[in-house]
C-alpha cells in the first residue's frame, strides 16, 4: 500500500534521506523557536526585562514537567520505526493506539502536579522577589496546557518515526501564526502581560495537536484504526516504558541541571537573569539544525536496526559528522561577529545587551560539541540503547552542577562562568556519548529483534 508523507530510509542515499527528512523538521522547529521568541521579544520590548526574565526563569522548570511526556513520546516514535522498519504493521498500529493511553494519562498527572508546584520550585530556586508572581503565573498556565503539548509532540514522533516529517511542519506553521496573532492582542491590545504570552502559546498548541491528529486520520493508513486495534497491548506499553523512561530520566536530569544553573544564574540578578533568558532563546534557535539532523538520525537509525542495517547507520552517522561541522562553524561566526545586533532584537537596555553579546560569544566556542550530542544521541535512542540516556542526563548534571558551583566562587570568572559551564557540558557529554557509540553496544538493542526471541 502506497503511503502518502512515508518515508522508508532503509534504502538509498543515507545523507540525502536525512537531508530531505530533516528539513521539514528544521522549519518546524524553527517556528517553534520562532514562537518562543516571540513570547520573549513582544514581552521583552512591550512589557519589561523583568517580565522577559519572569519567563525566562521558568524555561527549566516547563522542560522538567515535561520531560516524561517528551520521553515517553520518544520511546513510542523509536518502537514504530523500528517495527516500520521490520514490515510489522500490526504492531505499527497497536503502538500507535496504546500511545493514546500512555501518553494521555501521564500528560494529566503532569499537568496537575506543575500547577501545584509552581511557586514552591521557584522559590526554592531563589528566583527574585520582583519576577516572582509573574513566573508564577506563567508557569502555572504552561502547566495547564501540558495535554496539548503531550499530544502534539506524541504526534510528531509517530509521523517522524514513519518518516512523515512534513504533516507536523504544516501544522506548526499555523500554530506559529495563530500564536503571534494571539500574542500581540493577549499583551499588546489586552494588556495581559506574561499571562496573555502563556495563554497564546497554549492555544496555539492545541491548534497544532488537534489538526495534526485529525489530518493524520483522514489520510494516513496506520491512524485508521478500528475497535479491535484499540484494543490495550501490555507487552506493547511494557515496551514503551522500558524504551521511553529511560529517556525521560535524561530529559529530567537535565532539566535539573539546567535548574541547577538557572538558580547560579539568579544570584547574579535581574540583569543576568534578563541576559540569559535572551541567550537561551537565541541558541535554541541556532541548535535547530542540530536538533533536526539528531531527530533524522534517531529515525534513520531505529528504522535500519528494524531491517538489520548496522552498517548502514554507520555510515549515516560519520557522513553526519561533516554536516554537523559546518553548521557550527556557521552559527560560530554569527555569534562572533553579530551576538549584540541579535540581543537588540529581545531587550533595549544596554547592560542586558552588552552582557548577552559576551555569553554567547563564549559559548558559540563549542557548538561542534552541541552538535555531536545530538546526532549520537539520535542514533544510540533510535537503536534501541536508550539506558544510556540516563547516563548522559547524569553527566550534564556532573557538568552544569559541578562547574557552575566551582566557577561561581571564582571572582575573575564572575557572571561569565555562566557560558563557560554551559560550553563545558556540552563538551564532555559529547565526548561520554562518542565513547558510547565506539563501545558498540548499542548494535544489539535492537526491540524488534527482542520481541522476536
């Protein structure tokens, strides 16, 4: 049966597969950025740098409450892949049915847990008194939302894991316009503040999961399931947690790393706060391709492992390293030469944008790095050997906790030590997850290969 978004990666050029299956992706993920940034330049520029950093100080803590829907989404996206990979349509399909359980019942529990523990985790993170409410508020609308996020990433791992990168690109376009539409009126004409820029990115979200889903059913074979095929499979959920806690845990623990920073950062006050708030936004816009090419990756490599391709991955994996090379060297430059024009972009005081212009300077030095963790990443989670995920979670909590305790004592490192532990723990994580793949051990974690014994 001929498939309409299907990609099958198991044959063919392995770099022009991923090539063509990430670009969607990274259009995708650039307007998801795009977004987030715009919460962060309408507030920044039309509100204040405190309600700029009231946001930013909550970046962290959204990821940790999200973390084991995210995680698990992974788990069900590699289990398809590799079970599309294999010819398995049946257990293709279940998978895809028995996500709706794990996904949604993990997605309310987290909902309910982050509205609760909002303003205790930000207190306990020092956040200042002057951006304290703000978060609050923010992250407690965040929190809300967080079926809708669930939803829409389970969605785009499933279509990914397929190879259908584009039907998740073409909702989250429409999704991006509805927010900065909904965002200029929620703060602009409204004058809602951080909780108009929440309740947008909320709205936008369920607009991207509900067309994603509906769009998915109407014209994909594998979303038209009947009552027998909605049926639980234990074995299938078993596999699903086995698979995507591991992945959860890493997410989670660096989440509390980024925590863990986030409370260095906060010592240093509102200027720092309000600096590396716009940073962050900024990197996670040029870690997109990174993050594209590290999905495509995930993808090409649990659907190889499904048809027995070990060499195949291989050689997808070291003709990455090049693309990855020259993307860095790309993003290095433009932070060389144009971090102060871009910081412009969020905030009009000079101090932030003086401060900001020097972080990223820093922290540009090791993008290669950045860029290695993800495309070793994405092959280790897409063969199967996701336990390691919970080992290079812990060694960028080593990395984040450890060096921004030690620097901050540090007085001639002062408010930089910010970006120097940032680009060291992207430094030895990328260097853990090589040694990883050298070991090989992820060349029999195969899933298909196990429910077969």
């Amino acid at each position: 049966m001929k498939l309409r978004y299907v990609m099958d990666m198991t044959e063919g050029n392995e770099v022009s597969l991923m090539i063509k299956f990430s670009l969607p992706m990274l259009i995708g993920n650039i307007f998801q950025q795009f977004y987030n940034m715009v919460d962060s330049i309408i507030v920044g520029k039309f509100v204040n740098a405190n309600a700029l950093a009231s946001i930013g100080v909550t970046s962290s803590i959204s990821f940790l409450f999200f973390s084991l829907c995210l995680g698990l989404a992974v788990g069900v996206g590699i289990i398809i892949a590799q079970y599309f990979g294999a010819r398995d349509d049946k257990n293709v399909k279940s998978a895809i049915a028995n996500s709706i359980y794990v996904i949604g019942s993990t997605s309310i529990f987290i909902s309910i847990l982050g509205i609760f523990l909002a303003r205790p985790v930000l207190e306990f993170m020092k956040t200042p008194v002057e951006i304290l409410d703000d978060a609050v508020l923010y992250l407690q609308i965040i929190a809300g939302g967080t079926l809708a996020v669930g939803a829409y990433n389970a969605m785009s791992f499933i279509l990914r894991a397929l190879g259908d990168s584009k039907t998740p690109l073409f909702f989250l376009i429409i999704a991006s316009v509805i927010n900065v539409i909904l965002d200029l009126v929620f703060v602009l004409v409204f004058g809602w503040g951080v909780a108009g820029a929440a309740i947008a990115t909320i709205i936008s979200q369920i607009a991207a999961a509900t067309g994603c889903i509906v769009f998915a059913v109407k014209t994909e074979y594998y979303f038209r399931l009947k009552k027998e095929e909605l049926k639980v499979n234990k074995n299938i959920i078993k596999e699903t947690i086995k698979v995507g806690l591991p992945v959860a845990i890493q997410n989670s623990t660096i989440a509390f790393s980024l925590l863990a920073l986030q409370n260095i950062v906060n010592r240093f006050g509102r200027v720092a706060v309000a600096s590396y708030t716009a940073v962050m936004r900024i990197e996670q816009l040029i870690q997109q391709p990174f993050n594209s090419l590290g999905a495509a990756m995930s993808t090409f490599s649990a659907q190889n492992m499904g048809a027995n391709k070990i060499d195949r991955i291989k050689k997808g994996y070291h003709k990455m390293i090049f693309i990855i090379a020259a993307f860095a060297l790309m993003a290095f430059s433009g932070a060389q030469f144009g971090g102060r024009y871009i910081m412009r972009m969020f905030v009009n005081e000079e101090d932030v944008i003086a401060l900001g212009a020097k972080g990223i300077r820093i922290s540009s030095c090791f993008y290669f790095f950045l860029g290695m963790i993800y495309i070793t990443r994405g092959l280790l989670n897409g063969a199967g050997d996701t336990v390691y995920a919970m080992i290079n979670g812990f060694v960028e909590v080593i990395g984040r906790v450890g060096f921004s305790s030690i620097l901050y004592f540090f007085p001639v490192f002062g408010v930089m030590s910010i970006w120097i532990t940032t680009g060291l723990t992207w430094f030895i994580t990328a260097g853990a997850s090589v040694v990883r793949y050298i070991q090989g051990k992820w060349k029999t974690k195969s899933i298909v290969k196990v429910n077969e014994q």
